[in-house]
C-alpha cells in the first residue's frame, strides 16, 4: 500500500470510528412521505398554482428546472438517494407519469405550519398538505382494491405505509412571515400555538398509521440574505457572523420547544419511532466555518469500492465555501446580492434599469442559492451531516444499512 493509500485508509478509520452508537433507528424503509415548505418541495407549489419555475434553477444535476427552488438538488433528494429510494415525486404533479410506489412529497413553497390566509405565498399549509396524504392513501387503496393488479407499478402496498418513513421540514415560514408584523417578543407567543397545530397534525399522521416519523427542526433564519437585507439594516441587530439576531434568537426558541414537543409525543405513542434532526446546528457550523467545508468535503462513511474511481488527491484536499450569506443568483453585488423586488432568474426594470438576476459562475463556492434557499452543495453537506446520526435524538449512525459514497 503506497503512502497515498495509507493516508486515505486513516482518514477513513478515523470516521467510522468517531461516530455514535445506538440502537433506536432502522433505516429500511420501502417507502417515504414528506411534508414541508421550499426546502423539500420537488415540484408541489409549481404544479398547484401553475407558476414557472425556469432556469437558472435547477441548472446542477438536472440541467433543466426541476421544479425546485435551488440549483440542484434539495436535502430530501439526498437522503433519499442514500436510502435507496427514487426522488419523491410532488402530489399535485398530474403530468410526466408519475410513480408513487415508494411514496410522496406534499411539501409546497411558502408552505406555513398554521392555517394559510389570503396573503400567504401557499394555500398547502401543514395541515391540508395532511388532508392531501389522507386522501391520497384512500384513494390509493381504493384503486388497488378495484383493478387488480393494473397500478401496482404506481401505488403503495397496504403495509407501506406503516413501515413508511414520514419526513417533516416546516416551520420557517411561520417564524420568519412573523417578523414582517410582530415584534420579537410577539413572535415568541406566538410559537407555542404554532406548536399545538404541528402536535395536532402529528396525532392525525399517526392515526392514519403512520408510525417512523422524522422531524427536522429550522435552520439560522437570521443568517438568509432575504432577512439581512430587511431587518439587518442596524448593524447592532446583527451577530458576530453577519446573522439578524432576533431571527436567530426565536429560532432557537421554535426548536427547543419543537424538541420538547417531539420527545412528549413519543412518550405519548411508545409503539411510534420519532427522530428529532437538529438543521439548526448543521447549517449554523456550516455558516460559521464555512472555509472548512466544500466542493471535496470528506464525508464520515466511504464506500470503499468506490474510492478507485475518484482521486485520492480530491478526498485527502478539502476545498472551502467562499461565501457563507451572499446569494449566488440574485441582483446587486456584495455583500448580500439580493433584492426582494426580482427573484432568481427573473428580468424586471429595477429604477428605471432591466436587470436580470443571474446566477453566479460557481454556485459550489455559495452556501446561498438566493437569497432564501441554499445551494446544492450547501445541501449535499446538510445531508451528509444528518447521516452522521450525531445531530439526531436518538442518534442512529451504526443502524445505517448503506455508505455514503462520494460523488464528483
């Protein structure tokens, strides 16, 4: 073995041997069900309010708009690659064919945990995004029972959704909308009511059978661009990192509570597995030390069949993020690149000036894709974190069934 190799097989030993140990977690499951808001929406808003979605998003991997808002791929697509099942197809997409067989995304952008009102970005709040799956699973059941065999290639077995992971990412819409008309404290409030909504939204999914349920708490609101540029206009509002405080602050307050909350239901329903993933501490390491993480980050499982295929150079070199808050598409230069007024990939006639939000050259070198949502490479790090098991209650890194390969 030549010193390259040696190298390699340490930096190895050394991630699997530094990771948890528990016993609570089995990654096997033959299906999937997510609910939430733009960070997992593969396509709902889109199809359900009949908007475009064009290029530059979307312009990593897929090489076309996904329907996503990102360059590339979303955390959920990650995960989802790992455990081995397809990308989850959007509910209320009629068109392209879609198979449902290994479950289904009911997230939608702009999605909120309370009931949407007639200015909300999504009519598909937490609770209808639940209405939709009930009816869906009727509904699959139904056609199943009545045609034989003719959609089995499409539709969940009966036993899917009992032993189907269901993936819940919303919240952020609800903190950070608040903002615009309440002051800190009044957001505070207002999170124990937000709470009982997603309390009473659990209870229905586990009625219905759901029973290994997964739950990301939100990220470091403070730290988007969209919220800097409002409210992070007075330097002393802002945190040693360039973040908005108070955002941060309830944030913070949000996931204690959602934590207490998630651990009281499982106390509640002992026979369901609830798993609580800390994103807040994800993305706030990846802000913080962004210079660390990158193109060529290592991550703490290798598939050791697979390491011939890459250059052991692009494993040992970790190459960092260059910008931890600017957006990479947006308008108007350092520090942030954002303006509320035009969205990615949008023309407007800004002052009196056509402008065009364009996308930087090398969105692998951004954190922010713009201005709300991270890039793909920000959320391949986001997931590799998750899978580490560390950022989870309970933690379940040794329960993993697969190794996180590397891909260039």
């Amino acid at each position: 073995m030549n010193i390259t190799k040696m190298k390699l097989f340490y930096v190895i030993l050394f991630f699997i041997s530094s990771l948890q140990i528990s016993n609570s977690i089995d990654f096997n499951y033959p299906s999937a069900f997510n609910f939430g808001d733009s960070n997992s929406d593969t396509g709902d808003l889109v199809a359900g309010l009949g908007i475009r979605l064009d290029l530059p998003n979307g312009q990593n991997s897929f090489k076309t708009s996904s329907q996503r808002f990102c360059d590339g791929r979303l955390v959920i697509d990650f995960l989802m690659d790992e455990m081995d099942l397809p990308f989850l197809n959007p509910y209320l997409d009629s068109l392209g064919l879609p198979n449902f067989k290994k479950g289904c995304n009911f997230a939608a952008a702009g999605s909120t945990i309370l009931p949407a009102n007639p200015t909300s970005v999504s009519p598909f709040s937490f609770d209808l995004q639940i209405s939709q799956f009930i009816r869906f699973k009727s509904r699959a059941i139904e056609l199943l029972s009545k045609t034989g065999r003719k959609y089995e290639k499409y539709l969940p077995p009966i036993d899917y959704y009992s032993k189907g992971l269901y993936m819940i990412d919303i919240g952020q819409n609800d903190i950070a909308g608040a903002f615009y008309s309440k002051t800190l404290d009044q957001v505070l409030a207002s999170i124990p009511s937000i709470l009982e909504t997603f309390e009473a939204g659990l209870k229905r999914l586990y009625e219905e059978g759901g029973r290994n349920i997964w739950i990301h708490n939100t990220g470091p609101l403070g730290c988007l661009a969209q919220n800097i540029a409002k409210f992070g206009t007075d330097s002393t509002k802002l945190d040693e990192f360039g973040c908005v405080s108070s955002h941060n602050q309830a944030a913070k307050l949000f996931n204690l509570q959602l934590h207490a909350m998630s651990n009281k239901f499982q106390a509640q329903y002992p026979d369901a597995n609830v798993t609580y993933v800390d994103i807040f501490s994800i993305k706030s390491n990846l802000i913080a030390n962004y210079s660390r993480f990158g193109k060529h980050f290592t991550k703490p499982l290798i598939d050791l069949n697979h390491l011939e295929n890459v250059g052991y150079n692009k494993i040992l070199n970790v190459l960092g993020f260059e910008k931890p808050l600017m957006a990479c598409c947006g308008v108007g230069g350092a520090p942030l690149n954002y303006d509320s007024r035009i969205t990615c990939g949008q023309t407007k006639v800004l002052d009196g000036i056509s402008v065009t939000a364009k996308a930087c050259n090398d969105s692998s070198e951004y954190i922010n894709w713009d201005g709300i949502h991270y890039t793909e490479a920000a959320n391949e790090f986001v997931s590799s974190q998750i899978l580490t098991g560390k950022y989870s209650d309970p933690p379940f890194s040794d329960q993993m069934p697969f190794f996180l390969t590397l891909k260039f």
